[in-house]
C-alpha cells in the first residue's frame, strides 16, 4: 500500500461516499424530509466498506497506471 494505492483507493471511497449519499437524499420526497444523519451514515460505512474491498485489489494501481 503505496501513495498511489491510497490515492485510488481514496478517490473510490469519495466517489462511493457521494453515490450512497445522493441515494440517501433521492429517498426523501423534499429536501427538507431528508433524513441527514441517516443518509450521511450510510454513505460513511459505504465509503469504508470500499477502503476494505480496495484491500483486495486496484486494478488501477496492479495495472501501474498514473492516477
């Protein structure tokens, strides 16, 4: 786990945190009946179940491609 992994890896997290939470919001019917602290829970375990599953392998990273 190098610079380059935890750069991948990171970005991945990011983007999964923000596609969990965007699911989170669309479940709302109004902006205001959005449950925050559960849709920003949820995109938080979602973006560290990505850190664990990027354990198993980058594909960006194996291929030694720049990121």
């Amino acid at each position: 786990m190098n610079k380059i992994w935890w750069k991948a890896a990171g970005v991945r997290a990011i983007k999964t945190f923000a596609q969990a939470l965007i699911a989170g919001i669309g479940t709302g019917v109004a902006l205001l009946e959005v449950n925050w602290s559960y849709a920003l829970s949820v995109a938080a375990v979602a973006a560290i179940l990505s850190l664990l599953t990027s354990l198993a392998g980058l594909p960006e990273v194996e291929d030694d491609k720049k990121i």
